[in-house]
C-alpha cells in the first residue's frame, strides 16, 4: 500500500501568527510540494490573499484552496472533504498537506474527518499545531486560569469575550500535537520560560512546546511529527466540550461571533493610518481586523494585520493592472457589534 500522504493542522486564535508560520514554512520548504487549505472566517479572503502573494515557487496560487463557506468543521462533508478529493487525485498529488484552520474553529470535528471513507487510506494527520500568542497568553487571555481571566475582565469592559474566547483556546490546546509559543520577541526570557512551562503542564503527556518570533520555526520542527492524530481522538477534547459532540450535536457557539468587510478609498500614511485603525479598535472592541489598503502614490499593496489594538503593516506585492485602488478591510468581534459606527470610522 502507498504510504499515506502527511497532512499537519495549524490552529490557533485570532492573530496568533499562524499564517506568518505557514509563510516562513514555505520559503523554507527545501522544494517539498507543499498544498495549502486555509480556512477564512469573515466576507474576504484574506489570508489567502497574502500566503498567494507571498513570492515561492513553494507556493503556487494552484496550491492554495481555500475554503470560504463558513467554518471548516461545520461544513467538512460539503467542502472540505470534497477539496481533499480534489487534490488526492490530481495526477502529482502533493507531498504534504497544510490545513489553516479559522482562529474560531475547532480541530476536533477537522481531525475526526480524516477517518471517512472517501480520503482515509490515503491521507493521515500528521500532526496538529497550536499556534499561542505569547504576550496575550502571558497576560492572563485565553488561558487555563480562569481566575485571571476573570480579574482582567473585571477590570476592562472591553474582555467581556475572554470567557466563550477562552474555552476554544482550551480546545485548540487539548488536540494539539505541538504548542508553538509566538511572539516571545515580547516577552522576557522569563515570562517565555514560564507560559512554556504552564502549556506544558496542562497539555497531553508528549505534547511539545516550543518557542518562537514571526513563526520562525525550521520545516523539520513542524512537519513529520507522525502522529496519526485520527486515530487517536478519544485523548483530543477539552473536558468543558465534550458534551457539544456527543451524537449528532456540533455546537460551539460560533453564534457568539461574527464579521463584516468595510471598503475605503485609499490613504496616504501607512503609519498615521495604522494609529488610526488602532484607536477604532479600542473604542469598538474589536478582536481583529485585517485585509489590504492601496497607498497614494505608491504600486504596493498594503496588507494589514490587527489583533487588539497592535496593528502590523507591510508592503506584501505590486498592485496588478486594473485591481482596484481601495481599502478592504474584514472586522472580526463579538456578535452585537454597531456596524454602522465602526464603517463611518474607519472611513473618517
């Protein structure tokens, strides 16, 4: 039997650095065929936008299926396992699969699909990496202690998420393979030495934990974990779940979220624009915003990344002949969000 083609799973919440990962992942493939699925949560596909712009042969615009239809573990039998046909049976299927899930979905069902019939005998989990934002995990978000939690809560009305927030933290955590601590470039060596030990100790027994900034993680560390995680699912629920998919009960609360796209002219400082986007999240409680702004006088598409108030911004490709000159912006936050009043401000 041809042995079974790896597949690796990264997850993680919102702005976690997944995708900044499965960037440097593919510049530093060493010419393995590599296909990507990625799982975009809100009306514009983002990142797929960047990780096609990203400039390597490792990463074709063919190599990139995206999934857009609403969250990959609600709609595994009418979208993903369709697009896994679809690239097991091209004539070279690729080497190895690398799933992005959305930063709202949970693993569990994702893995659980690579027992069905239709792709089993030929693709195997690999292995499933949890991507953590070590600045937000060291300040006591999406952490295990509830009480800290609870404490920051209290203290800024604009966490009131971090409860729902927190539990599918838990979950991404339960079925991982290997936690990626991100971002430890802010953090000191001690608050890393210490968020590595915590995730370490509440993980399953062989769970790695490694640290890192910008996912500067080396292909060898990510990949070939073979973990055959399908088969191994009974190990891979938080406690706080397991009721939500006992049956045929798939629930987890994706109602507590949603998302909508805002579209504006162009602007004219990266910098003071950036500031500006950063203010409208604070006074709208938004968890993330994200997508491409075009800049007066400038031929560079401007891709742009915001989890909390820290907005990154960079020159990601030239603009192509005849793409529009506008700024396309996705809002991701909690359900109740005054749509209206965050469009008029991002545009003022």
């Amino acid at each position: 039997m041809a042995r079974k083609i790896p597949a690796t799973v990264i997850t993680g919440f919102l702005g976690s650095g997944k995708t900044t990962l499965i960037r440097h992942l593919l510049a530093n493939a060493g010419g393995k065929r590599i296909a990507l699925i990625i799982n975009e949560f809100g009306d514009l596909g983002v990142d797929g936008e960047i990780l096609k712009g990203c400039g390597d042969a490792a990463c074709t615009e063919d190599d990139v299926m995206e999934l857009s239809n609403g969250c990959i573990c609600c709609t595994v039998a009418e979208d993903f396992i369709p697009t896994m046909q679809k690239l097991l049976e091209r004539p070279e299927p690729p080497e190895h699969i690398v799933i992005e899930t959305s930063g709202l979905a949970l693993p569990q069902p994702l893995v659980s699909a690579f027992n069905w019939p239709e792709i089993s005998t030929r693709v195997t989990v690999d292995g499933v990496v949890t991507v953590v934002d070590g600045r937000a995990a060291a300040d006591g978000q999406f952490a295990h202690d509830v009480a800290a939690v609870d404490a920051q809560r209290r203290a800024d009305e604009n966490l009131d998420h971090e409860t729902p927030l927190s539990e599918l933290f838990e979950d991404q955590l339960a079925c991982a393979d290997m936690i990626v601590v991100n971002k430890t470039d802010l953090l000191s060596e001690a608050e890393a030495r210490d968020l590595a030990a915590r995730l370490k100790a509440g993980a399953r027994p062989g769970v790695r934990v490694v640290k890192t900034a910008m996912g500067r993680l080396p292909a060898e560390v990510l990949l070939g974990l073979e973990a055959a995680a399908e088969a191994d699912m009974a190990a891979r629920h938080a406690p706080h779940h397991a009721h939500h998919h006992e049956g045929d009960d798939h629930h987890h609360d994706h109602d507590d979220f949603e998302s909508f796209a805002v579209t504006r002219g162009e602007i004219s400082d990266p910098a003071a624009f950036a500031e500006h986007l950063s203010q409208v999240i604070r006074s709208h409680a938004i968890l993330r915003l994200k997508g491409f702004a075009a800049v007066s006088g400038k031929p560079m598409r401007l891709a742009i990344q915001a989890v909390g108030p820290r907005v990154d911004h960079y020159f990601d490709r030239p603009l192509a002949p005849g793409e529009a000159r506008e700024t396309r912006l996705v809002v991701i936050g909690e359900a109740g969000l005054d749509r209206a009043a965050i469009a008029a401000a991002i545009r003022a």
